[in-house]
C-alpha cells in the first residue's frame, strides 16, 4: 500500500528498492525518454569492434550468475514503456567503441545487479510504484550514459563529471563489489534529489561548507602556532630530530601511524624518566602518580583540546590517504601545541605551506639528507636462503607468511630469526627487535611486516622483500613507489632505539650501506624502477564531516533513511576547497548498512562505524550487530554473555580439528577481531562492556594460541613460492581489471600498466648501476 503525503511535505528517500524491472541484455544500450522533448544521444563514432573481440570482452564483465538470465532474450522482449515511459533502445551497433566501453558495460551490467536487489516491500512503503520505478531507473541510466559521454571527451574531472569519477575511484578502491555500493548510492541520491525542492537543496549546501576545515577548531585558532616541517628520504634523521624537540620540552605528544611506534616512543620517553602516557585504540596507559606527563599515541587518538609545547606528528604524507588520511588533518588542524612537528616526505612540502598560509601559522621547512648511503642490488636472492647475511630484514605482508619464512630460513641456515608485525602483544615485539639488535647472539635475520618502513627502529643492513604485492583490505595489489621506496630505505639503518636512550656522543658510529633487493627476481624490475621515478607532489588532504554536522543534516530526512545514504549525499553536495577531499571510507557505509536495522542514535552509529572490523572474519558481522544492540538497548556487555563472540574456539585443540590447519588460524584470528571490538568500545562505553580486564586477558591467551599454531605450520619452500606465485596472479588480475577504465586515464595505475608480464622479464638487467641509483635515491 501507498502512504499518502500531505501537500509540501518532502517524500521519503528511496533506500531499499525491489527488483521489478526485468532483466536487460548484456549489450551496450542506450535509454531515450519518448516525450516530446526526447533528445537522442550519440557517443563519439570510431570503429567498430569486430563482433567476435566483442563478445570476449563482454564475456569477462558479466557476473556468471546472471549468464543464464540473459539467454533467449531479444531486443523485441525488452520493455518499451507505455506513455512517458523511458524506453531502453537496442543499441549494439555502438558497444564496444571508445576507451571506456568495457567500464561503460561493466557499469551497466552492475546496475542491473543494484536494481534486482531492491525489495517490493520498500516501493510499496516509499509510495513508488513499479512504473514509476521503472521511469527513474531508465533516466538514471540516461545520466549513466551521458557521464560516459563525457568521459569519452575527456572530461573526467570530479568537479565536471563527478558521476563518473566517483564510479571510477569505487571501482579503483574496492573493485566491482565498490562500483555495485556506488551505483545503488547514486541512484539513491538520483532518486531522492527530485523530491527536494531547490531552495532546500540550496540549504544543505550551505550546511555542508567544508571549505574552511580548520575553523572547526575555534581554540587552536586562537594560538600563534609555529609548523616545522621535516623532510627527506628514510635513514635521514628528520623523526629523531622531532623527538629530541619533544623530549626538550616540558608536555607534548607524539601521534604516529601504527600502534608499533607509539609504543616505541612511549618506551624510548619512559627509559629517558619522563612520564608518559600511552593511547591507541585497543590499549590506554595513563600515569597514577602525576598530572603533567607526555603522551604517544595513534594519530586518530590526539587529543585537540588539551595545551601542549610541542606536537610531533609522524608520515604527515599519510595526509593524502582515502581511508586514514582525515586523522592527519585533524591532527594537524586541530592540535594545540605552539610548536607542531611534522615529519615526512618532501611531496608533501607545497600542500603543507599552502596550508599554514590559510590558517596564518609560520610554517619552517628543515630538508635532510640520508645518513647512509643506499643501494639497489642488480641481483635478488632466487629463494636461496643460504645466501642471507647477518643484519637481513625480509618483509612480508601477512602473519601466515611472516611464519612461514621465519621457519623456511631457521630450517635451511641453522641459525636464528626474530619477528615482528602488528598484532603481537607489545612486550614480544620488543623482545624480538631487542634479539636482532643484540651482535651477540644467533639472531642473524629478521622477518617483519612492511611496519619497518613507517620508522620502526632496527638495525637492518639488507631489506628483501618477498613480495612487491599486498593485500590492503580491498585486494591485492602492487606496492606503490613510495611504499617501496620508504620500506627499502629502511636499509642501512644509523641509529636504533637503543642507542637513542643513551647519551649522545655526538659522533658518528660509522655510515653504514644499505642494500634492497627482492626474493624472487621477476619482482626486482619494480624496485629499481621505484628508486629511479620521481613521485608527483600531494595537493590535497582528506577530511571528514563532522559528527555535529552529519547529525544536523540527518534531521532533514525521515528517521529510519540509512545512515550511509546520507553520508554519500554528505559527499556529493559538500563543497571543499583545493587544499581538501571529502572522504567517507567505503568500510565505514558497509557498517552502517550492517547496523542500519538497530535503533541507534547518528552520533553511536558514527562511533560504531570507526570499529576495528574485519570483514572476511568469520561471524564478524554478527559480533557487529550484537555489540550495536547492547548498545542500542543500554544493555550490560558482559563477555561472557556475548554468545556471538566465539569464545569457545579457546577450547579447540589444533590436533583434534576437524578441518584443515588454515581454518583453524582464521577462527582464532576471528576471535582475536572480535575480543579488540570488545576492548574498542570498553574505552567508548565504559558504563556497558565492563569486562575489560577479563578481555585483556582472553585476548592474550588467544595472541599465544595464535603464535604457537602458527610456530607449529610446517611449511615447505614450494608452499611459500605458491603464496608468492598466487599473490602476484591476483594482483595481475586487478590490474588486467582496471583497464576497463580506459588505458592512460588514471594516474593512479601508471606503474601497474608498466609492470612487467610474468613471463618476459627472466633476462631482465637493471638499466643503471646500483652507484646511479644510490644517488638518485639520496638526491634531496
């Protein structure tokens, strides 16, 4: 049934439409409204593609599942509409012309797949009938069309043709499963935005003036604040130089990357005397006996309303990061401290002045210099352990990996290897880079996770990277120049934490080469051409909207309109200046989506969207929408009562598993996911998850059931070329993806076009020595 509206009063969004339309061929169309007024639209004509290349490339953008939906159908069994109707034209003279006809397809056939989830019980509630939907779905597509019209004359800018470019970064960040979440918020917003008056419209606008970032910050703008900007390539001082000014001073904080860094400064503060505090996201230690202490934390943990001397804040160039990036703004915006020290790359120097000079801060840049030199070898290991050498770091992305070297390399050289990655508990991680340090003792090589480029203090003379590709929450992909170039540089390493505890000498203890190279040789190509390019500077910094400006604007729609569509209009009407970017992490909507049934207020469902989840674990959205409705209900969040958190994996013993040794890792890496989530919102909601101590404790036991299973794979040196080999297929097959976005379009994949095929580069020589590439690589 329909719900009748009395007159002026805005419809209801359209949030969860059902599928009534039927299903449309594969082939390239175009929509055409039958009105009067009908404009036809013609693409750019080139030649045609011949029908058999067509039909192979359309083949590979279809979704398998819907092959046989499509069989049989004919242009004449297509729905023409009736009256006003849009009616979808047979347009396959046109498919396959222009650089972006796959993308155009595969936007297209995602489209379908948007529409088919839409249920019959939201028209019906919304007061949208099946022609009406019909109608809407059919012009939206005409809006599809005419994006890609432009995109074919090179108008791809987001400012010109935000459609199309909010497609393509969907599709770039999060492949199809992105384009599909982006194609049902757009054709949400297509929907909602013709139940809007003008004047309506025109007042969200003004609510979401973004363009002034730092006015939110009404307390740091009544200071006189002096930026000192730290840059240059790693191994060049400019992090150590930061902290000597805060340890120099009476109060001040540290913000890093990566929990592993704050706890290396709140230790390196701590074995100096000075008391300090640390604060991440999963742990919290305050000084008992005093009131006036530093602190170290993670850079979404600064506090921005309390007064300091001097802040320091770590890999500012992560400023420019989608996902994260806003935490860096914030920081940097929001900090009160009279001196702020930033430390990072040199392409971040223009975009930070430019900022300092809106704001009215003075803003120093101090330019280093590499204390070692560095060198790329022509040479990669080929998988021979024997050839490692005392002072080896190997970097791995994955704890599966990492354990599998750290066994692989003690079982072929007969001598020790330290490890290191994020998830282990704070006191292990010290002890094993403690080991490594120490040149008296067995512990020649250590294996650690890509942390070690972020400025986690080793004494490392040889970085090997076992892989130059990682999977970073979306896929798999090739390591981006600069992440190659901050992590190999980590190589000859001048000072370690714990010579930095001591007094200083002032005396250099010797300058120390360092090497990069690769495990396997087909990935070495990549590296030399990483320390060879130049890397464009960063103009723009992420922010996010503010939580009292998503509550005020939610006001403007009905109660239940989800979370997420309202935060994806937040984006398409805010308007930002040059220096910044809008960015609402793809992760955050789909936890919204998840808790959208949970009556919640906007303020818990943003918190909750900041929740460390990961997806692939087992339950994990589950454990989701058990912890939001202890809330929801102001519930007691006893731990033990929690029945989604799957406690009893505790109890199951690798030997009597029915199952293979891999599930029985991810079950105890999905109970470790789910004991952080508890911990998380114990430092948010303190007065419902009261079993802090207990999960602390569950979580610790969980952390040595994983290192000793993980200790107790056997993996054979085959095992491990098969991860790498599977890896570099997987991101080869993203990379073939993305080029349905149209070849030379995006910046973004330049070096993945370049990378070699897997098969044509067992010849390959470096195209400079490795002196040539030292001085490129120190070059200021």
């Amino acid at each position: 049934m329909r719900f009748p509206l009395r007159p002026g009063v805005v419809r209801p969004p359209l949030c969860h439409i059902a599928a009534t339309r039927r299903l449309l061929s594969t082939t390239p169309r175009f929509y055409d409204d039958t009105s009067k007024t009908k404009t036809k639209i013609e693409p750019p004509q080139k030649n045609p593609m011949s029908r058999g290349k067509l039909k192979a490339m359309l083949a590979a953008t279809v979704d398998p599942r819907q092959k046989n939906s499509f069989k049989g159908r004919r242009p004449s069994q297509i729905n023409h509409g009736k009256g006003h109707k849009p009616r979808m034209r047979w347009e396959s003279k046109n498919a396959g012309k222009g650089r972006h006809a796959m993308f155009r397809q595969t936007v297209f056939n995602r489209f379908e797949g948007v529409l088919q989830k839409f249920s019959k019980s939201s028209v019906s509630v919304t007061g949208v009938g099946e022609e009406e939907l019909d109608k809407q779905a059919a012009l939206f597509m005409d809006v599809l069309e005419k994006a890609f019209i432009m995109a074919e004359q090179n108008v791809t800018q987001r400012d010109r043709n935000p459609l199309f470019w909010n497609l393509r970064d969907a599709f770039i960040l999060k492949d199809v499963k992105g384009l599909s979440n982006e194609l049902q918020y757009s054709f949400q917003s297509f929907l909602i935005r013709q139940r809007f008056s003008k004047g309506l419209e025109e007042s969200h606008k003004r609510l979401l003036d973004f363009r002034f970032p730092y006015e939110w910050f009404p307390a740091t703008r009544t200071m006189q604040r002096t930026i000192h900007l730290h840059v240059g390539p790693t191994n060049s001082g400019k992090t150590y130089r930061a902290l000597k000014a805060l340890e120099n001073s009476k109060r001040g904080v540290y913000a890093g990357p990566l929990r592993l860094l704050a706890n290396e400064v709140y230790q390196r503060l701590q074995a100096k005397g000075l008391p300090c505090a640390l604060m991440t996201g999963e742990e919290v230690r305050i000084p008992q006996d005093t009131d006036t202490y530093f602190t170290s934390c993670t850079v979404e943990m600064i506090p921005v309303n309390e007064p300091y001397d001097v802040a320091v804040i770590d890999e500012i160039q992560m400023i420019a990061d989608p996902d994260r990036g806003s935490g860096w703004t914030t920081a940097l915006l929001g900090v009160m401290a009279k001196e702020v020290h930033l430390c990072g790359e040199e392409r971040t120097v223009k975009l930070i002045q430019s900022i300092c000079a809106a704001i009215g801060d003075e803003c120093i840049v101090h330019r280093y210099e590499r204390l070692s030199p560095l060198e790329t070898m022509s040479e990669a290991i080929d998988e021979d352990y024997n050839r490692l050498e005392k002072g080896d770091a190997i970097v791995a992305f994955s704890r599966m990996n990492l354990h599998a070297l750290k066994t692989t390399i003690e079982k072929h050289t007969g001598r020790r290897c330290a490890i290191i990655y994020g998830s282990l508990p704070p006191e292990v991680r010290v002890q094993q880079a403690a080991l490594f340090n120490d040149p008296n003792n067995d512990y020649d090589f250590i294996v650690a996770s890509d942390a070690i480029g972020m400025g986690l203090n080793l004494e490392i003379r040889r970085v090997i990277l076992d892989s130059v590709t990682k999977y970073d929450g979306n896929q798999n992909r090739h390591l981006t120049y600069p992440e190659l170039k901050q992590i190999g540089g980590r190589a000859g390493r001048y000072r370690t934490a714990r010579q930095a505890t001591e007094a200083d000498s002032g005396a250099d203890d010797g300058r120390k080469v360092g090497y990069v190279t690769t495990m396997a040789r087909q990935d070495l190509k990549n590296v030399h051409r990483a320390f060879r390019s130049n890397v464009d500077d960063i103009d723009c910094a992420y922010v996010t909207p503010p939580a009292a400006a998503v509550e005020r604007f939610s006001t403007y729609f009905p109660k239940d309109t989800p979370l997420s569509f309202i935060l994806m209009r937040i984006r398409e009407l805010a308007s930002v200046s040059k220096n910044f970017r809008l960015g609402i992490a793809p992760d955050k909507l789909e936890i919204a989506d998840a808790i959208q049934h949970i009556p919640l207020t906007i303020y818990d469902r943003l918190t909750l969207c900041h929740l460390p989840v990961w997806q692939r674990a087992e339950n994990s959205m589950d454990v989701l929408r058990a912890l939001a409705t202890i809330i929801s209900e102001n519930g007691r969040g006893d731990l033990l009562s929690i029945k989604e958190i799957p406690l009893e994996f505790l109890d199951i013993d690798l030997r009597n598993f029915k199952g293979t040794p891999i599930d029985y890792l991810h079950k105890l890496e999905s109970l470790h996911v789910a004991i952080n989530q508890y911990v998380w919102l114990s430092y948010r909601f303190s007065g419902m998850f009261r079993d802090q101590a207990l999960a602390f404790h569950v979580r610790s036991l969980v952390e040595q059931k994983l290192v000793d299973t993980l200790e107790r794979l056997d993996f054979t040196q085959s095992d491990l070329q098969s991860i790498r080999t599977n890896k570099r297929l997987m991101a080869q097959s993203q990379k073939n993806s993305r080029k349905v976005l149209g070849e030379g379009d995006l910046k973004d994949i330049e070096q993945e076009m370049d990378d070699p095929p897997l098969d044509q580069d067992e010849h390959w020589e470096p195209h400079q020595t490795s002196e040539e590439v030292a001085a490129t690589a120190s070059a200021p």
